[in-house]
C-alpha cells in the first residue's frame, strides 16, 4: 500500500518551514518514527520524522524549497505490494492528515491574537454584483444564531468564513481562525497590521548605482520582521528609563562566581535579572497580561515564564524559563546557560520557545548605553538592560564611583500607564540595590 507522507502540524503559530536537508534518498527502507527531514521554522530547526514504516518510492521536496504544512513529502511503499503499474487510487482519508487549506485557515502567529476593534470588511471574494442589496439575495450561511452574534462582533461578513462543521456548518473557531488569518495576510487597503507588506513601498532599483546582491530572508529573520513590525504597528509603546545601583550587587556575585563555574554555567547579570522580574510580576501582574481587543478582555496569566533573547547567528531567538518564580538565581544561571547553548546550537524546542508572559533582552555584553526594544506582543512589556559603567554619583554631600546598570523598560500604553510603568522599574531598581535580599541560593 503506498502512502502519502504530508508536513504534519509542527507547534502553535507554525505554518511553514525552509527544507534544510532531505535524509532519505528514494529506494531507502525507513522506519517508523525515522527523521525523514530537517527543517528550519520561524522558531526552531527540528527534524520531521515518518509516522510509518516502509520504502520510499519518491521524494517530492528539496532542499531550499519552502513547505507549507500539509505539503507533500514523501510517497511510502508499505508491505511486500508487487511493482506499481497501475497504482490504485486512495481516498484521501487513508493518506496521513492533509489540512485543507481552503476550509481552515492557517495559524496565525501569537500576537494575531491581539485584534484591532474595528477589522477592515474581507475583500478577498468580491460578489461582482453591484451595491448595497446583496444580502437580501445571498443564500442563508449555514451558521447558528450564536455564530452569527459573534461574526457581528468580531466584524465579519460570515458569507466570506468557510464552515468545517458538519455539512459545512460554520462553527466558532472557523470565525476566530479567519479573524487570525485575516490579520496574518492583511489586504493592501489594511497597512501592515499584520505583518510587512512589501509591494505597499515600492523599492527603487538600487543596481542603476552600482552593484548589488540580493538574499532571501531566513525563516527566523523574516518572522522577526513580520513579528516586530505586527509589534509596532499594533502596540502603542512608550519607553521607560532609569538606572540601577549594582556596586554591591557585583561584589556578591564575584564572590558567588566560583560555585556557579564549578556547576558549569556562568552567574550573569540575566540570570539576575528573570529572578528579579519574576518576584516583580507578582507585585505587578498587569505587567504579565495580554490585551484582547476582539473581546475587550485583559488576560492576566497565573504563571510566570520569563523570555529571553539570545542572538545567534541565525537571527534574535527567545527561549521561555518556566516557572522562574520558583527557582533561586544560581538554578537559574545553570538553566540559562544551557538553554542558550541549546539555541545556540539549534537544538531548543518549539515548546521551549512558547508561553512567555514578559520578556528580557540583555545587550550590556556588547556595548551601548542605553535602547528602546520593541515590545514581544502578545505581551505587553520587555525590559531592555545595555552595559553597565562606573559613573560618579553625588552621595551624602560627595562623588562617589559607583557601578550603574542602566535599564529600559517598554510597554502597552493600552494596558500600562506612565505611572504604573516607573513604579515597576524603580522596584526592579531597588531590588537591585538590595542585593542580601535576592534569592542566590535556598
């Protein structure tokens, strides 16, 4: 029996990938569960294995090629079937699970969560009938009266939602499944709220002054443009700044340094920093939430997984500390620490990748005095920290050197206010300053 092996759902908000490297070579006899093929997400790198065992009578993909999900992969010959003269056709529900990409809409990425209020009307199958009185004419959508309030509210036409129910029949998630995927692919009259929209800035032909070369864009590089500038155009961000006092706080972890490096990490000023953020959430849980416009709703989350950013050389990735509430600062260190490593060397999960309620971006190892980042919506703040510096600071009635981190602290101005967003960082700055009272061990 010959099988059809399709791209099977790889994670939330993940839709397509690049083919990095093919593992299987017609005539192969693989095994269940086998890596058939390597392949490069908007997240991670993960190796796709066959759900079944057999031979590969064909491979249909190619290394640089982009595959959807439910793109075919591989054909698979299973059991002793003599030569293929006249392959006998299969229903397609004997083959492995192929989404239909018409009936369901791709996933969006997990900031399409945040919609707009007002969504522009669906303009992608124009009736070419003329004005305003085809809906006394449309055939009834098959959708229940509770479907139909929430199309209303969402501000959808339902004639423009295919239905997956039965015979059909629209259901709830085929609403919120069109909503995500009208925010993912905006229409050119929309602007960029879901993502970059290329063909609405024309560039100019930059090769009439000398000689160029042009690449495409990565998988983690071009979501990080779609992601960021989804981010910027639907999140109204302000930035705070201040600075933080770690004279002392940098004595402590000189002294702490040499246990943390015989457990084979590194006690940084990151590590620090997730404990520091994680008590914060608790005494500041706006600063954990999402804003849901389509419902009108503040999500606060009851857990406190910390992101953060680690550059690599395939583009800004940022793997989630789980529960950081819970653990001291030198478990920390050792769990960053190989977490980073594990990014680094393209080996981090999908699922270590997802969750995070706030985020943390340390550039202090490079340089810089100070810099805005860009919010990782659906959250709705991101703490900036650059490198710090010894500067004179008037105390008691002279200049003294002190060690100053400085910090910078973005967020929703939908959800945070100034106020709000200068108590949270001054009580992150004076946690900082109280080192003996930051959870290094126990």
């Amino acid at each position: 029996m010959a099988t059809e092996f399709r791209l099977p759902e790889l994670g939330e908000n993940i839709a397509a990938g690049d083919v990095l490297k093919v593992l299987v070579a017609v005539g192969d006899v693989i095994k269940p569960d086998q890596p058939v093929l390597e392949l490069e997400t908007d997240k991670a790198t993960i190796e796709v294995p066959s759900p079944v065992g057999g031979t590969v009578k064909a491979v249909h993909v190619k290394a640089g090629e982009k595959l959807q999900v439910g793109g075919l992969i591989l054909t698979i010959s299973s059991g002793a079937e003599a030569a293929p003269a006249k392959p006998e056709p299969r229903p397609a529900a004997t083959t492995a699970p192929t989404p239909p990409v018409a009936a369901k809409s791709v996933p969006a990425p997990a900031s399409a969560s945040v919609a707009p209020a007002a969504m522009p009307g669906p303009k992608a199958t124009p009736a070419p009938a003329a004005p305003p009185a085809p809906d006394l004419h449309r055939p009834t959508a098959p959708a229940s009266p509770s479907v139909r309030r929430l199309a209303r509210e969402l501000g959808v036409d339902i004639y423009e939602v295919s239905g997956t129910g039965h015979d059909g029949r629209i259901t709830d998630e085929d609403l919120r499944a069109f909503v995500r995927e009208r925010l993912r692919r905006p229409t050119p009259e929309a602007g960029p709220v879901g993502g970059i929209s290329p063909a609405a800035v024309p560039l100019p032909d930059f090769s009439k002054w000398g000689e160029i070369d042009r690449q495409p864009m990565k998988s983690v590089r071009r979501k990080t443009a779609q992601h960021l500038a989804q981010a910027w155009n639907a999140i109204p961000h302000v930035t705070q700044y201040d600075k933080a006092d770690i004279t002392e706080l940098e004595q402590l972890r000189k002294k702490l340094e040499p246990k943390i490096v015989a457990m084979g990490a590194k006690l940084s000023m990151t590590a620090i920093a997730v404990r520091v953020i994680a008590s914060a959430l608790n005494v500041f849980p706006q600063f954990a939430a999402s804003v849901d416009m389509a419902r009108e709703e503040i999500v606060y989350k009851k857990y406190t997984h910390i992101g953060v950013a680690v550059d690599t050389e395939r583009g800004l990735i940022v793997p989630v500390v789980r529960d950081a509430d819970r653990k001291n600062i030198l478990q920390l260190a050792v769990e960053l620490a190989r977490l980073a490593e594990r990014t680094r060397n393209r080996k981090v999960t999908l699922e270590e990748m997802e969750g995070g309620v706030f985020t943390i971006s340390n550039l202090g190892g490079i340089g810089g005095t100070a810099f805005s980042p860009i919010v990782n919506s659906p959250e709705v703040a991101i703490l900036g920290m650059a490198r710090s510096r010894m500067e004179p600071v008037f105390i008691n009635g002279l200049f003294q050197p002190r060690l100053m981190l400085p910090l910078s602290l973005s967020y929703d101005h939908r959800l945070i206010d100034g106020a709000d967003a200068a108590r949270f960082l001054r009580w992150v700055v004076e946690a900082l300053e109280q080192p003996l009272l930051l959870p290094f061990e126990g």
